[in-house]
C-alpha cells in the first residue's frame, strides 16, 4: 500500500462551523441530562453563546482567503461574510423562537407525536412548555447553512443541504397553535425538499460523469476545456440549479412557499424567510460564478426568465392574498426573484449587491414576522388581512413600525428596501440585463399595492370589537424587533459602510 | 452671506420642526399648531435671506453644498439652487405658513390628531424643499418619492369622502412614475459615468448615445407628467384634490405638482437636450389636449374642489407648451406661471375650504347666493377666481400671456388653440363663481348657522398676502423675472434652442429693399 497523504486541515478556517455542530451536539446533550423546567433557559443561553463565539471566530477569519480540507471547503470573501449574515439573522430568529413572555409555553408544541385534538393534545396545548428541541435544531440548521454557503465541492454542497434542510422540515411541524396545519406543512415541505435534494444529487452526478470530479474547479475547468458531452453539462447544471432553485422559492419551484410560510411557527417561518434565502442564494452564486462561469451565455437567458416569472408571479399572488404570512410568502417569492436579478449580473457588482440585498431583506422579513407572531387573538396569531383593519387606532406604534417595514419592502427611499433594489437593478445594468430592471421595476409597482392595501387597512379603516390586540412583546422579541427595524433604517439612510464591505468581499477563491 | 449653507439648513429645518411637533401630546392641539406656525414662520425668514443673498448675475447655481452621503455610488447629500428652484423655494416658503393658518380648525371635525396633522405638514415642507434644493439626482429621486408618505397619510387620514380610495389612487399613479424614473436613473448612471452630481452629468448627458438617452428621458418625462399631472396621466389629480382637506390640497396643486415641471425643466431638458427636442411635439400636443380637455371637465364639475382640481390640470397644460416650445420668453413664462398659479389656486382653493367648512359640503348644488350671507368672503372668492382665469392686473395675466407670445413665436397653430383655454377659463370660474355666491339665495344655506360668519381675522391674515401678492406681482414681476430668466436662458442653452430673430424687423428690411 502507498502513502496515504492527509489533506491539510485549517482548524481556524473552519471552527465557526466547528463551534455551531458542537454546541448542537451538546444541545441534545442538555436535553437527556437536565431537569425539563430549567431546559429552556440553559439551551437559549447554549445557543446564544454558540452563535456569538461563532461570530467573534468569523471575525478572526475575515481576511482568510484559502480553500481546505481537501478542497471541500472554501473560506474566501462571499464565506466570510455570509457566514456572518447568517450568524447575525440567526441570532435574531433565535431570539423570536425564544420568546415565551407571548404565549404559555412558547410558540412550540411540547410533544409533537401526540394526536391532534385528543385529550392529551388539549391538556399539552394548556400548560405544557413548549419543546426545548427547537435550539439544538436551529443550530444545526445555522451550521448547515454556513457550511453550505462555504462549500467548494458538489457534494459537500449536498451534505450541507441536507444538513440545515432536515433540522428545517422538523421545525415546521412544531407550531402549537393549528398543528394540523403546521404537520401539513412540514410534510410539503419535507415531500418536495426531497424531490429537489434528489435533482440536486443526480445533476451533480451528471456533472461528475461530464468534468470528471466534483470539486468547483474541476467542473470550472471542464467547462472551459470540456472532454464529454455538452449534454451532460446541461442537464446536470439544469438539474442542480432546480435543487438550489427550491430552497430559494423561485418560480415555478416556489409553491410550497406559501403553504409552509403559514403553516410553520412564524418564528421559523422568520428564519427561513432571513437565513435560507441567505444560504440559498450563496450557494447560487458560488455555483453560478465558480463552477459555471464559462457557459453563462447559456444559463443567463433561462435564469434571466426564471427571474422574470418569479418577480411577476410573486407580484401577482401577494394582490390576491388575505393571509399576513401568505402575504409575506409571496413577497419574498417576489423578493426572490429580485435577488435572481442582482446573481444574473454575473458581475462583481452582481456578487456585492446580492449579498447586500440578502442582509437588508433579511434583517427587514425578521421584524415583519416579528410583528405577525404579536397580532393575536385567543386562538393564537390572528393573520387573516381583514383582521388587521384599525390596528392602527388600537396600537399606534406597532402599526406604524409594520408600515415603516411595509414601505421597505416597497421600495421607498430611506429604507434599506430601496437601497438594495437600486444596489441589484443597477449591477444588472451594468451586467447588461437591462430588460430584467425593466421588469423588476414593473412588478415593484404591482408589488407596491397589497402593501398598500396593508398600510390602507391599518390606518384609515375602523377598528371593529374582532379587531386582535397587539400582545406586549418580551424582552427577546422587542429586541429583534429593534434590531430589525434600526436596521431597515440604517441600511436605507447610511448604506456605504454595509457596501463597502461587501465589496471588499466580492471575490472567489477557485 | 454666499457660504451660508442656506440649503441645507432649509431642508433640514422643517424635518426637525416635524418631529418636535409630532412628539407633542394630543391633547395640547393648540401648542402644536402654535409652533408648526411659528416654525414654518422662520423657515420663510431664512428663505428670505436666501432670497436677498441670490445674486440675479451671478452663477446658475448657488449656494451648492456638497457632503459625502455613499461614496461607492458617487451619490452625495449635493444642494444647489438656480433662479428656477429659487422662487419655488419661495413660493413653498411662503404657501407653508398661510396654509398651516388656513387649517387651524381642519382636524377638529374628524376625531384625528391635531399634532399629527401639522407634524405631517411640516415633513412635507421638509420633502418639497429637498427635492427643489437637490442637486444630485440620487438624493432628488429620494426626496422625489418620501414626499409620498406624508401626503398619503394627510389626504387618507385628514380628507373627506372617498379619501381611502383618493390616498391609494394618488399613491399608487406617483409611485407607477417614480418607478419608472428609478429605472431612468439607474440607467443614467450607468451610461453616465458613474455619478449622481448634476452638472457633472449634464456634461455627459451630450454623448449618450441616441436611443438610450431618448428612452431615459421617456423614464423621467412619465415621472414627471404623472406628478405634474399632464393629460392623459391626470385622472389622479380631481380625487386627490377633492379628498384633500382644503389647505393639503393648495399644497397638492400649488407645490407638490410643481415637482413635475420643475423635472421636466431641471433634468429632462437638460440632461436629454436631443430627445427633448425629438420628444417636443408630442408634449406640446399633449399640453394643448390638456388645456382645453380638462377646461371642458371643469366647466361640467358639481364639486368646487374637483372643479379647481381640473382648472389646475388645464394651467398646467400652458405650462407644458410654455416649457417644451423652447423660448426664453415662453419658458420664463412657465416659470413665471408656476409661482403665480401655486398664488392664485392656492388662494382659490383656501377660499374654497373656508366655503366648505362653513357648508359642511363641497356641491355648488348646495350653495347659491352665498355672497348676500357672507359678501366678504365672497368677494374674495370672485377675485380668486379672477386671477385664476388670469385677468390682466393678477399675476397668472403675465406668465399666461408670457406663455402665449413665447409660443406663437415658434408654434402659432398651438398658442391659437390654446388661447381658446382663456375662454373656457372665463367660463369655468364665472360660472362657478355665479352658481356659489350670486343669485337667488338658497334656504337651505339659512339654516346653517356658520354660513352667517363672514371672514374671520384668522381668514383675512390668510388670504391678505397671497391677495397682495398676486397683485404686486401682477404689476411688477420684474423681481421675479430677473431671478428666472438667467436660469431659463441656460436651460434652453443646454437644450441648443436659439430664440428665433423677432419677425417685425425682418419686415422692416424688407420695407427697405
């Protein structure tokens, strides 16, 4: 037998994600060894504490530029500060799945496997503590998702998938309130995540057989100088663009969107509204821009209508919504399809804007969800569009927050809504995709009216006696709610230090 | 005096002012109202010293202040004023304090907040002055579409009926053009080098390439034409106008759709001189549609406030012609007619309002001989409407007729046609004149008791300047027009539009031969 050559391992590079696997690890721990009532608080802090130390060593590594553990992983300027995005955002959806001030228990079933609507259930439903599960789970899914936006091979990028795609099907299935709904929801999820993870697999198979390894620098230099057949380029770069596609909630790939934006507790619904799109996209980009550079006359086109029709019908559905969270859902379909946009500039500008739009949208989608999980009535949130009217004669300050961050997504100059849409559409004119500003601009204005419609309902309807009461957040949710909108604002009025940064990191290592 | 950052402190001022006054409680109505007063007061006092510091031959631009806002974009906190922003920002400073008195008691009869009301007041002075005052097309997009928000939430919160409908539909057609301006100055920056500073794009705005440069101009002409509102984008204007408490809506008409000229004249013109000129057909035909279309609506109209609405249309429509036909005399005329008729629809609709709250309905159908009730307030109405049909010694008879002569220099077949506007002008106010205050009194206007109120002193301290005004300019606008014309001679400059040689001498010589 020959020498077995170990690839080189950079510990440093990779402890943020290190630190994430092993806190959820201990997480699960904490679980089997700790007393139930004390659960909750000890876990909380677990995960805080997990996601600032990740933090603080992303930080270390922010001028780390190298590709390790066998090319698996790369650490370069994109890893670097998605990866931070999505500490930060998790952080935040960590504090709105924290929240137990709102309701008893916590918006979280306390044992999920039992019936819905049996005696049990009813008893659970009253005075159970909701599941303590949920952070170890969350950690994981941050973990996979910052391994996801990091990896430099095919199938690393598929681990990493499935890694924060599993922790997320579990975690829609454990709303408290309509499980029915949630159990519904998580099982779509769940069924179509599969389909897409199963088209991810074999595109990268496909794209093995055409380049011959897995690595982005192998298929990047196959595509320049290919050997096999086109063919198998095509279908394996369509078929793995499909999975990615999915978990981005892009059209046609978008309709579980809705239905599982609603039926999850909104809390996860937040974090995957801020941080799957984060690693959704990432992964898009470094697919796009490493792997497939050399054919991207031949994917422009057909991404550049994919974007069209996501933008169009994300516009289209949100108008004809009455559901708060199905509102949502489509407007970040619609959103979706602007970050497409800001990718198919295929431009350093392109990368730099992108991951400035996911940040803004990110930290503005936290604080809509923010506020939706306060809107309730004795049966638990009260989404339903027409029961909003006059929220803003009871609650004041909450509606107006909700309209600052409806206005942001609108587009409105002096939130961080307009400076992302400007940042992208203008990447994608320098990138020569003109037509796609043309439509984005076109859907933004169709987009503006159930925003509007909102805002209408809000302020200038009557309240009537069903109007929901607006519950007093918690400590952990105000702050989200805070951090949420100061960010909306300060991305709209003084972007330059965000795009500065993400400039300095628009660059790959191959 | 020069280096005051005149500008920015303006812009500023009333932002400031807005949050003070927001954070007043409710309860405390008068103290509100008080200092949104006093604050609009010193907003004109520095306007004033901005106007005295204005010097008539010095450069086209002054004043300019320029702070690093988002050094990636090249987009820059840049403020500047020509002669043309500088008697906007006079006319706003001046229109602020009147209407801001005008509505004293507006809010009392909704169930809605004193302090809110005049807080959103005062943001929208914030909004208007920044958009005039910009110099950096990023920074006037901004302030282009945040004067939304507040106007959105007077005419949908403060407005009569219809106003839910009113606010959207106002909201809806500015955002539709603001859109497509955004698309024009994306792309503007792209092909212009990378920059939002205004003059640095008007010298790159000559080598754009032909096609785009006219596709831009499409993007900031619809913009502008919808918040003008020029025929066939107008349909917006009537339901704001109507649904507006009366002083938001002089501020609507007066200032707000001024934005759309003032673009047109700033940026359009300037920065796209080819596809202005290819695109000046079109907009004259469209400014003479506007004319008389909308005379003809306003002729037919049953609400005094809508009615209004349309005669602003119809004004605005001298406007365009006045702008796009390329004279000096025609665009100083447009400048000219911006200032009097923000002056004389301003006042027309305030005394429509002081109609209106008195009635407790905005029908002509539910007046009638007003005038043996309240003879003051009615005589002040038939004058308002008097300058709003530019009757020689009122301002609006000078830009009007400024407008006219500028055009049929070069368009006679347009001013011909658009002089038949003045008829139907006459027709409109007298009419509605006639059917309010003259006649046989109505009974029912009896039985309600504040129709026996003539003015008030609040009223007259209202309308007494815009009055003077309207007056002193009529007669002596020198003032005005020497602050105009240097800034209009270099927009027309930039368009590369000579004025054409006066025709009388030609004759002359001919005689002479």
């Amino acid at each position: 037998m020959g020498e077995l050559s170990l690839p080189g391992i950079d510990y440093g590079a990779l402890l943020p994600m290190l630190i994430l696997f092993g806190a959820a690890c201990l997480g699960i721990l904490v679980e089997v060894f700790t007393p139930r009532r004390s659960r909750n608080g000890i876990q909380l802090t677990l995960a805080f504490l997990a996601l600032a130390a990740s933090f603080v060593a992303v930080i270390v590594q922010h001028s780390t530029r190298k590709i390790t553990i066998g090319g698996a992983v790369a650490v370069d300027g994109p890893t670097v500060f998605l990866q931070g995005a999505l500490l930060v955002l998790g952080a935040v959806s960590l504090m709105l799945i924290g929240e137990r001030s709102i309701e008893r228990g916590g918006p979280f079933v306390s044992q999920a496997a039992i019936t819905v609507g049996s005696q049990k259930d009813v008893k659970q439903a009253n005075d159970q503590p909701g599941m303590t599960e949920v952070y170890p789970l969350t950690i994981f899914a941050i973990g996979g998702m910052m391994l996801f936006v990091a990896a430099n091979d095919l199938l690393t990028m598929f681990v990493a998938l499935e890694v924060f795609s599993l922790p997320l099907y579990l975690l829609c299935a454990l709303a408290r309130r309509r499980r029915l709904l949630s159990q519904e929801a998580a099982l779509k999820y769940f069924l179509l995540g599969s389909y897409a993870s199963a088209f991810f697999l074999f595109g990268v198979a496909l794209v093995y057989g055409f380049s011959g390894g897995i690595s982005l620098s192998a298929v990047h230099d196959a595509v320049a100088n290919p050997q096999r057949s086109q063919i198998l380029l095509y279908a394996g770069l369509a078929m793995i663009a499909i999975g990615l596609l999915f978990k981005a909630a892009l059209a046609p790939f978008h309709v579980w969107t809705p239905d599982v934006y609603q039926g999850a507790p909104t809390p996860i619904t937040a974090l995957m509204a801020a941080c799957t799109k984060v690693a959704a996209f990432g992964a898009l980009l470094r697919i796009l821009y490493v792997a497939f550079d050399g054919v991207r006359w031949d994917f422009q086109p057909v991404l550049g209508a994919i974007a069209a029709l996501t933008m169009l019908v994300g516009a289209i559905l949100a108008v004809t919504q009455t559901d708060m969270k199905r509102l949502l859902a489509y407007s970040s379909v619609a959103n979706a399809g602007y970050l497409l946009v800001g990718v198919l500039a295929l431009n350093e500008e392109g990368l730099s804007s992108t991951m400035f739009y996911l940040v803004a949208y990110g930290f503005s989608v936290l604080a809509a969800f923010g506020i939706v999980t306060l809107v309730r009535d004795a049966d638990g949130e009260a989404t339903h569009l027409a029961r909003w009217a006059g929220l803003g004669r009871k609650s004041p300050l909450f509606a107006a927050t909700f309209t600052f961050i409806l206005l942001a997504f609108a587009g409105i100059p002096l939130t961080s809504g307009f400076t992302s849409k400007f940042a992208v559409f203008g990447a994608a004119v320098e990138g020569g995709q003109t037509w796609l500003v043309i439509f984005g601009v076109i859907t933004s204005m169709l987009l503006a009216f159930p925003y509007l419609r909102v805002v209408v309902m809000l302020w200038l309807s009557e309240p009537s006696e069903t109007t929901p009461t607006v519950s007093i957040p918690g400590f952990l949710t105000s702050a989200a709610l805070v951090i949420g909108v100061a960010a909306t604002i300060a991305l709209g009025v003084v972007p330059a230090p965000l795009i500065d940064l993400t400039r300095d990191a628009a660059q790959f290592v191959r | 005096m020069n280096d005051f950052p005149f500008l920015s402190i303006l812009t500023l001022l009333p932002l400031v002012g807005a949050i003070a006054v927001a954070l007043i409680p409710k309860a405390k109505a008068e103290l509100a109202k008080t200092v949104a007063f006093v604050w609009s007061l010193v907003v004109l006092v520095l306007s004033i010293f901005m106007w005295i510091a204005f010097q008539v031959d010095g450069d086209r631009f002054q004043f300019r202040e320029s702070y690093a806002w988002i050094p990636s974009w090249d987009a820059r906190f840049t403020f500047a004023a020509d002669g043309i922003a500088l008697v906007m920002l006079m006319l706003i400073a001046i229109l602020f304090p009147i209407v801001i008195l005008a509505s004293w008691h507006d809010v009392e009869k909704t169930n809605r907040s004193a302090p809110v009301y005049f807080s959103l007041l005062l943001a929208f002075e914030f909004t208007m002055i920044g958009v005039f005052a910009a110099a950096d097309i990023f920074l006037f997009y901004v302030f282009f579409e945040v004067m939304l928000i507040p106007m959105y939430f007077i005419i949908g919160s403060f407005g009569g009926q219809r106003r839910q409908y009113a606010a959207v539909k106002f909201f809806l057609y500015s955002l539709v053009g603001g859109l497509f301006m955004l698309a024009a100055v994306i792309g503007l920056w792209v092909v212009g080098g990378h920059t939002f500073d205004f003059s640095k794009l008007a010298e790159a705005g000559a080598s754009i390439d032909q096609n785009t440069a006219r596709w831009l101009f499409l993007g900031f002409f619809v913009a502008f034409a919808i918040k003008a509102p020029f025929f066939p984008f107008h349909t917006w204007l009537p339901d704001a106008g109507g649904a507006a408490p009366a002083g938001a809506a002089a501020l609507l008409v007066g200032v707000m759709d001024k934005v759309g000229t003032f673009g047109i004249l700033r940026y359009c013109l300037s920065l796209f001189p080819e596809a202005s000129r290819w695109f000046a057909p079109a907009a004259l035909v469209l400014g003479v549609i506007g004319i008389i279309y909308a005379a003809l609506l306003a002729v037919g109209q049953n609400d005094l406030k809508r009615l209004v609405s349309y005669t602003s249309i119809a004004h605005f429509g001298f406007i365009g012609i006045g702008i796009f036909a390329f004279t000096t005399q025609a665009g100083t005329g447009s400048v000219l007619y911006m200032v009097n008729h923000g002056l004389a629809t301003g006042l027309l609709f305030i005394v429509v309002g002081m109609f209106v709250a008195r009635r407790g309905s905005n029908l002509i159908s539910d007046f009638g001989g007003a005038g043996k009730l309240v003879p003051v307030l009615a005589g002040v109405f038939f004058f308002a409407g008097l300058a709003s049909l530019a009757l020689p010694g009122t301002a609006p008879f000078i830009s009007e007729f400024l407008v006219l002569i500028g055009t049929f220099t070069v368009h006679p077949a347009y001013a011909v046609v658009a002089t038949a506007g003045i008829i139907l002008a006459a027709a409109y106010v007298l009419w509605m004149v006639q059917r309010t205050t003259q006649g046989t009194l109505n009974p029912a206007l009896t039985e309600v008791p504040e129709m026996k109120k003539d003015i008030t002193l609040r009223e007259k301290v209202v309308v007494a300047p815009l009055i003077l005004l309207i007056i002193l300019l009529g007669f002596y606008p020198k003032p005005v027009t020497d602050v105009i014309n240097p800034a209009v001679q270099a927009t027309m400059q930039d368009v590369g539009v000579e004025d054409p040689g006066p025709t009388a001498v030609v004759a002359n010589e001919r005689v002479g031969r």
